[in-house]
C-alpha cells in the first residue's frame, strides 16, 4: 500500500516537499528574467546569478555536514525555510533599489539557506522512512519534485509575462512557508543525538568518500555532470529568447514540458531491480543523455530543444533515485549528515563554475557555440561510471563491507553480469 495513504507524516512531508519544489521552478525561471528585463543583464551576469545560488556549497558545504549530524535536524529545515522565503520576498519589495549587485547578494543568501535544508533534509529522510520503504520514498520526491517542477516552470514564464519577473518571486516566498506549514506539522521526532563535536568530524566525511570506491565513483561523477549541465543550464533561457525569439511564457511553457521527462525517470529509477541497480545507473546517466546534443540545434525548431532536454531530465531524476536508494542503505546513519555534505561539495561545487563557464563562453563566443561545448559534456560525463567496477556489476552493493569495497571479498557478495 502506498506511503502517501499509510504514513502521514511522509505525506506531509511530501506534500511541503512538493509545493517548494514548485515555488523554486518558479524562480528559476523568474530569477534570471529580473535579470534579463528588468536590469538589462549581460549573458555573463546571468551565468554569475546561477553561480551565486550555488556558491555556498563550496563556502559552508563541509563544516554545515558535520552540524547536521550532530542536531535534530527538523528544527533546522524549519529555520532554513523561513529565511529563504523572506529573501525572496524582499526582491519584489525592492522596488527602484533593486540592482544586479543585490540579486546576487539574494541568490547567495538564499543558496546558503539551500545548503542548510538540503544537507538536513537527505539526513532525515532514512529516519523517518523504514529501510524497506526508501525506494519507495525517493521515488514518490523525486516524481513530485519532476511534476512540481513541471508546473512551476510553465506558471513562472506566465507569471513573468503577466505579472513581472519580481513579483512571481512572491509565489517561491509563498511555498516555503506552506513548506515550513507542513513540516512543523509532522509528529515524528528525532531521538537527540550523541555525536560529539570534535575536530575530525569533517575529515571523517572526506575519508568515507575517498576510500570508497563506489561512493569516490559517484562523487567524481557528479561533478563533471554537474559542470556541464549547469553550463547549459545557466544560458539556455537567455538561448531561447534571444537566439530562438521565444516569449517568456512560451519559454516557460517549453522547458516545463521538457522537465516532464523527470515525472518517467521516477518510475524508471524505482523499477530497476529486476534490471539491475548498476545497469540502470549506466542507462540513465550515460545512454539517455546523449540526447542532450540535441539542444543546440533549438533555434532552428523548438522541438530539437524539447527532445533533447526531455532525455536528459528523464536519465538524471532516474539516476538520482538509484543512487539516492543505494546511500541510504549503504552509508552508516551517524555518517549520512557528513556522506551528503562531503559528495554536496564536491558535485555542488562544481555547479557555479558550470554557470561561470557558460556564461563565458556565451559571452565570448555566442550562445549556439556555448551549448555545444557543454551539451557535449553530458553524456561524456557518464565514462567516469564507465571506467569503474560499476559497469562490471549488475547490483550496486546494499552494504559497506569489512574491507575496501570494490575488492574481490566485497565483490563477492554483489551479482555480476
């Protein structure tokens, strides 16, 4: 039966989850657009905003992990969303003083909110969920989160176009408190914990990463998938409405339905078990992205775009679901805070620089050439799990092992192809 019938504090927690992945699609649309429309930004000022958002991942990524193990960590994602929804409240209350300087100081600061929630909440979901019910669980968010993102994506651009980029910021605002609404609602509580605070904490993290070599595998992963999708993530809607001539709305309208493919990555990355845990891994991080060298070929057809975005959105929500089911059952609990700080630094991190760099490249050598260079970085990424014992295995491992994972003991217990 399922969660969202017989766990009502995961369908609440769902339900906040849901509704702020919704106001955040919004703002990724209207973020840049106050950029574009209403400060006359430059294609690198935009790269610089979405660099901003993601910044704090490399400033307080590490120290926020080793927090987070040590505090319950519901009271801390109430906190995070009552600050992120009065910044982006104060966008639209700017009015005349707003500048390109304050959006950037905005987006940073909500970012740093972000660091804190995202750490808190990947920590809290294995507590509140039995094991047998993660996969179930990552699947339902991840769904959700792809649907949400549908919606907010297509109602940004109208909101945009109807009502001002500044002010469909409110709507983002507006979800982290219904967000906060839900989880202060929730009844379950966390048992305190005993993890003293002791100068190795960090080091620790970074030690579980780099002498794992199926945790190592994953980290590098993302970040070379992440600097090249926030590469052409971070021009794509300058792209369309100065290279394609698309309006807002229908900007907004178009990358909704290209994210649609993240609603089937759900599924996808749910039902693998008779496939294999592995093998899907390498399907959907490595074959379906190679669609992504479809997008440049958008401001001929908007179709090209729409194809190509829905493959890669469709390949990463179903790779987040396999991998996210697999840290779960693989990382020790009194660990998790530090495992998502530690591998959120390293992919994370990597995100503003992708943003830095499609900027530049836009910037120097035009939008078309731009994407090009960082689409082809998609489904290159994918050789890193190609070259590691990933592509040897059918199954991903449910366990840490006694010994260094990947050796012939801990292969062992996984069934190969």
């Amino acid at each position: 039966m399922s969660l969202l019938r017989t766990h009502r504090d995961f369908r609440l927690f769902w339900a906040g989850e849901t509704i702020n992945r919704f106001g955040s699609a919004t703002s990724s649309v209207a973020l840049p657009l106050v950029a574009i429309s209403r400060l006359d930004a430059t294609t690198f000022e935009v790269g610089l905003l979405t660099a901003a958002s993601w910044a704090p991942w490399l400033l307080i990524g590490l120290p926020t992990g080793a927090w987070i193990d040590r505090v319950r960590r519901r009271p801390v994602m109430l906190a995070s969303s009552a600050v992120s929804g009065l910044l982006l409240a104060a966008v639209p209350l700017a009015g005349g003083l707003l500048t390109i300087q304050l959006l950037l100081i905005v987006a940073g600061l909500v970012g740093a909110a972000g660091v804190v929630f995202q750490t808190a909440y990947t920590a809290y979901l294995p507590t509140l969920l039995d094991p047998p019910d993660h996969a179930e669980g990552n699947a339902k968010l991840h769904g959700s989160a792809s649907a949400a993102q549908i919606a907010g994506l297509g109602c940004g651009g109208l909101l945009v176009q109807f009502a001002g980029a500044a002010n469909a910021l409110l709507v983002d605002a507006a979800s982290f408190l219904v967000a906060l609404g839900c989880l202060a609602a929730i009844r379950f509580r966390e048992r305190q914990t005993d993890i003293p605070r002791r100068a190795g904490a960090i080091r620790e993290g970074i030690r579980l990463v780099a002498r794992d070599v199926w945790l190592r595998t994953l980290t590098i992963f993302g970040a070379v998938s992440n600097l090249a999708l926030m590469g052409y993530q971070a021009i794509v809607v300058v792209f369309l409405v100065r290279e394609a001539g698309l309006t807002a709305a229908t900007v907004g309208t178009l990358v909704a339905a290209a994210s649609s493919g993240g609603v089937a990555g759900a599924f996808v990355g749910r039902h693998t078990l008779r496939f294999g845990t592995a093998r899907a891994l390498l399907l959907c991080e490595l074959g379906l992205p190679t669609l992504a060298l479809l997008i440049p070929w958008g401001a001929r057809s908007p179709w090209f775009y729409l194809v190509g975005a829905f493959g890669v959105s469709l390949g990463v929500v179903g790779g987040n679901v396999v991998k996210a089911t697999f840290l779960q059952s693989y990382c020790p609990p009194d660990l998790f805070g530090r495992l998502t700080a530690t591998t959120a630094f390293v992919n994370y991190g990597t995100i503003p620089l992708g943003a830095l760099l499609g900027g530049t490249l836009g910037q120097y050598f035009g939008l078309t050439t731009a994407l090009w260079i960082t689409t082809a970085g998609v489904p290159l990424a994918g050789l890193v799990l190609l070259a590691s014992p990933i592509r040897r295995h059918r199954d991903l491992p449910t366990h840490q092992g006694t010994g260094v994972p990947g050796t012939t003991a801990d292969a062992n217990r996984i069934r190969t192809a």
